[in-house]
C-alpha cells in the first residue's frame, strides 16, 4: 500500500501535471496528438488509482461485508449470485495478458452490470465503474509473488461494497 | 513440432546473476513465469491443432501470441544474460572490442549511448513488455525497439532483449525501474550479443 500510493500513484499524479502543462503550451493538432499517449497514461492512472483507494476498505470498517439493498439484488440479477460474480472477476481479471485493471461496471446501455477489463492505465470509459482491481504485479507481487489467484481472492475482504452501491445508485439514476 | 515446448534449463545457476538482479527473482521468473507460459503454449497449440474452422483458429489466436511470445522472449533474454565478470563469476557485462562494439558505436556513438537511449525507452513503456537492441534487416544497423506485453520482436533481429515486467524486478528493486535497469548491464551476454548479431548481418533471415 505504501509503494503504491506514495510511489506509483504519485507518479502518475506528476506525470499528468507535467502531460497537461505541455498541452497547454502545445501550438497545433500533432503537437497535442504527440502528448495523447502521456496524457491516457497518466491520466488513466490517476483516475483509476483514485477510483481504487476508494473502492477498498479495512474490514473493521465494514471491507468485505455487502449489504442488503440494490447492489446485493443487481450483482444476483446479472450474475445469479455474488459468489458467482466473484468468480467471474477474478476469471476476467486474472487472465489479462499483460498490465491492466479488472471492473465491475455499470453499463448505461443495457442498465445490467457486466465485468469488462482494461489494458495497462486505461480507464474504463464504457461503463460507470462501480468496482476496480487493479492486477499490475505492482499491486500484488511483493505479497503474492506470482500467485495472482490468491491476491484476487484475498482482495474481496477489503472490498468496500458501501462505496460501490453508492456509485451503482449514481449510476442508475443518471441514465434513468 | 506442436504442443511439446519444453522449459530451456538456465546456462547458470540460480544465484549466478546477483547481485545485480537476485536469486529469488530468477526462481520464480524461470520456474513459474517463464514455465507458465511454456505449459500454456502447448495447451493453446494442442486447442489449435483440433480447431476446424477459421474462427476457432483466429480465437486461439491471443493465446497463441502471449505464451507463444512470452515462451520466445524469455528463452532469448535467460541467453543474453550471464554471470557478471565485475564479480569474478564469468562474462557478463564485458563487450570487447569486435563487431558488435563496432556496430554499437556506428550506430549510437558510443556505448554508453546505446545505454541512455535503451534504458530511457525501455523505462518509458506503458505498461508491460520489453526493451530490445536488434539488426534492421534492410539496413543492417543496430536499432533499439520495444514490444507491449508478451509480443515477440518481429521488425528487428533481436540481439539483447531486457523484460520490463514488474515480476523481472519488483521484489528487489521496488517501483525503481532505473535502477534495474541501470544493474543488468553487469549481466549482459556480450557474446551471446555478438553471436546473434554477426548471424543477423551475415544471413538474410530475420
């Protein structure tokens, strides 16, 4: 937690800093396309970081527990249990071939919610997030080693499922 | 041919290579990285050879990629790697004077350079993957490249390859990217560099 929040995370936040005052500063399109790829990288990694922090909790302040409600009833809607969700999130998340985040989102179109990934910084831009996991070794490895299952099972008990039902009840008023 | 890839046993010991980069580190990338990818290649090959149609073929086709590239990739890097002779253990880190030296110097001034300008960009990957010297095949001369994830070097003849995957470096050098990358230098196989790039000029294969 200390690498990643005071190492990692804080560069993304420079990183972006720096991207953004360059684009303000670029003089035409190829200039500004030149500062795309810094900008996603380090943009995506500040929201996705930001998002993260938030979507955890200690287990004495409830981490791991769901509580009865909208949330409970959606995740056994389109999943037919939240043990079965959680299976398929750690499937999803556990075979990304490379650096990259594992969601659980809310999609705007179809009202469901479904499980998407994605590559390296990436944010997740068709969906509402609701729930990430970040599987960049960085988030595990010095604990975990290789074993990624064993990470992606550990993390469900500090999942803050209040912060997700507060971001799933967000997300299905502003497309209702 | 398919379905039967084997893990390749190290040139050296497990330890060999510290303390630039540790034993634990080489452990756990040969025996369960790199031997992961090795196990679910002849999976994915085994799936590919029953596969009937172009689509179930075109769907086997990331898998394929990834431990097919993942299994290249990390048998070429095991090679380019050797025990460090700033530690009295063997080559690693020296580049006598030869072709490559030369090659190396037409191409970026001087070694040093070469150093600079491949840990800049293998450093500034985002995301996995790897850094690479390699031939261009049309112009003979040595150029750095990098590849996401686990795709293999296809535009370049790879001469020395260097994993930028957290796994290669995190247990001993954290979130400190340049430090590894500023280390493994020690441990390059410079003959092995050598081999591959005097085959690389001489043939007309990539």
């Amino acid at each position: 937690m200390s690498l990643h929040h005071t190492k990692h995370h804080q560069t993304y936040v420079t990183g972006l800093n720096a991207a953004e005052e360059a684009y303000a500063k670029a003089s035409g399109p190829k200039e500004k396309i030149k500062l795309q790829a810094a900008l996603k990288f380090n943009g995506g990694g500040h929201i996705n970081h930001s998002l993260f922090w938030k979507n955890l909790a200690p287990t004495s302040a409830g981490g791991g527990e769901i509580p009865s409600g909208a949330l409970k009833e959606a995740l056994e809607r389109d999943f037919g249990s939240v043990d079965a969700f959680k299976n398929k999130m750690n499937t999803a998340t556990a075979a990304i071939q490379g650096s990259g985040w594992g969601w659980l989102g809310y999609s705007p179109t179809t009202s469901k919610l479904e499980i998407v990934t994605t590559p390296n910084q990436d944010p997740l831009l068709s969906h509402v997030p609701i729930i990430g996991i970040d599987i960049w070794e960085h988030a595990f490895y010095l604990q975990y080693k290789n074993v990624k299952p064993d990470y992606l099972k550990a993390i469900w008990n500090v999942i803050n499922f209040r912060e997700a039902e507060a971001r799933f009840l967000e997300a299905a008023k502003q497309s209702a | 041919m398919s379905g039967q890839h084997t893990l390749p046993d190290l040139p050296y010991a497990y330890d060999a290579l510290e303390p630039f980069i540790s034993r634990q580190i080489m452990e756990l990338h040969h025996k369960k990285h790199h031997q992961t990818y090795v196990n679910a290649l002849n999976a994915a090959e085994q799936a590919y050879a029953k596969a009937s149609t172009p689509k179930e073929r075109i769907a086997l086709q990331s898998a394929l990629k990834f431990n097919g590239g993942g299994h290249i990739n990390h048998s070429l890097f095991w090679k380019n790697l050797a025990p460090a002779k700033s530690e009295n253990k063997g080559n690693g880190g020296s580049l006598h004077e030869g072709p490559l030296k030369k090659a190396i110097v037409e191409a970026f001034g001087t070694f040093d350079n070469l150093r600079k300008e491949f840990n800049t960009t293998t450093a500034g990957i985002q995301g996995s993957g790897w850094g690479w010297l390699g031939v261009n095949p049309q112009s003979k001369r040595l150029e750095i490249a990098t590849t996401s994830n686990q795709d293999p070097l296809l535009t370049l003849t790879p001469v020395i390859g260097v994993d930028i995957w957290e796994h290669a470096f995190y247990l001993q050098y954290l979130n400190v990217k340049v430090d590894y990358l500023n280390a493994i230098w020690n441990v390059i196989n410079f003959e092995e560099a050598e081999k591959r790039y005097l085959d690389a000029v001489g043939g007309a294969k990539l």
